[in-house]
C-alpha cells in the first residue's frame, strides 16, 4: 500500500479544481467554448471574480482562450480535456497508482452535425474524423452558411489520418429539417446563424479559427485536423444514444 506524508498538500489540479467556482467553470467549459458573459451568467456571479478564477484556469494551462473571428471585441474560452486527462491521471496515481483513467464508455448511435461558414474545411474535416473513429455507429453530416468548394489543403490534412476526403459542399438550410442530437459549430460566424433544428438537439460551441485564412494554410490545416479530432476523442464517450422512437 503507498504511504503518505502528513505534510504532503494535494495536487495542484486537485487544488485548483476543488474551488467551487473554478469547477462550476471548468463544468461549463467542458460542455464547450464560452465567452465570459456567458460564463457570468451560468454561474451568476460577477464579471471580475469569473475572470480572475479562469486567469488561475489558464495559468495552470487547463484553459485557453481565442479571440472571436465574429466579434473582435471577445474572446472564447476553451477547457483543454486532453491537459486535464493528463493532470488528472498525476493526481489520481499519487494517491494511489493502481487509479488511472478507465476505457472510454461504448459510442451510442447518435446523429450529429457539424456547421463552419464555407464547408471547406473544418466541418468536413470534423465530420470526416468522426466517421474515421466510430464508422458506422454515429451518422455525421455537415454544413456550412456560405458553402465553398472544399479546400485542397483539407484533403492533404485528412490523408495524414489515412481518410481520403471527399466532400461536396451543402447549404445548412438544405438540413435544417433534419433531426439531428447534437449540433455543433466550428466557426464563431456560424454560430450566430445557426437556425432551429427539430427535436431542439444539444448545441455546442467549438471555437475554431479558419484555417484557409493563414498565408500558409497546409500548416493551419494540420493544427487544426489534430485540433478537432483531440475534441472528437472526448467528444464519442458522452454522444448520446436517442431512442428509437425519436428517430425520424
């Protein structure tokens, strides 16, 4: 069995985390990207203690943040699951090393759908390596507001993965009949036009910059493929399974 100092403090993730508000903000991010508004209003307390506590969440590299492409003016906040797996693990295993982090619950057979502006780029790379990590247990589409041809440098990112992407560019209004469980926005233009979709489907927020406006995009394109399919990685566990009743 370990033995434990009596002096020993805990883990600084445990430290950090096992401040209420710090986990009630962790909580919202891990549902996905927020703006500090936002995060005030979930939490119901005031703007300068939410920053103050997401300064101590990013100093310990567990949140990051990114200026709007929307609104220049604000900036999304984004909980880093992969770091927080990671320091999770540290803490776990100092109190005792037989504590690691267990098997990734089983994928459900949902329906999901990716928005971005052009459908060029990251949505057809989201819904590509979705596809590529569950095959055929979850349907996956995506859209985009103003669809463009889809980008060269898309196809070169996605062959690193071992998919060969192929994608032909679809208008969201051309889905939104469609009954999806969750919807997720990869652009933050996209989300401010994101329409009502039946069955009102869980929404979430992936603040992500387009790759296509970097001078040298093969680069961005990369970030970014390794960006959503480290987002998609946690993302599978916690799909949900809807029933069959609600498939239509």
């Amino acid at each position: 069995m370990p033995t434990a100092d009596a002096t020993e403090t805990p883990p600084p993730f445990v430290r950090l985390l096992g401040d209420p508000l710090r986990w009630r903000l962790a909580r919202e991010l891990a549902a996905g990207d927020r703006r500090v508004r936002e995060l005030v209003s979930a939490v119901g307390q005031p703007q300068n203690l939410v920053s103050y506590h997401l300064r101590q969440l990013r100093d310990a590299g567990l949140v990051t943040s990114r200026r709007s492409s929307f609104d220049g003016r604000a900036s999304y906040y984004h909980l880093d699951l992969a770091r927080c797996t990671e320091t999770w693990s540290a803490a776990g295993t100092s109190l005792h090393p037989g504590l690691a982090a267990g098997p990734a619950a089983p994928v459900g057979t949902a329906r999901v759908l990716f928005l971005c502006t052009g459908n060029s780029g990251r949505s057809p790379l989201a819904e590509a390596l979705l596809r590529h990590r569950t095959g055929s247990r979850v349907e996956v589409a995506s859209a985009g507001s103003h669809p463009k041809p889809l980008h060269p440098d898309a196809v070169r990112a996605a062959a690193e993965y071992g998919i060969t992407l192929t994608h032909r560019p679809t208008h969201l209004d051309s889905l939104r009949r469609r009954r999806f469980d969750v919807v997720i926005s990869l652009c933050d233009r996209v989300r401010e036009v994101c329409p009502e979709f039946p069955g009102r489907p869980e929404a979430i927020h992936w603040s992500i910059p387009d790759p296509a406006c970097e001078a040298d995009s093969l680069p961005a394109f990369r970030r970014t493929a390794a960006e959503l399919d480290d987002r998609i990685r946690f993302l599978i566990p916690v799909l949900p399974t809807p029933a069959k009743e609600d498939r239509s």
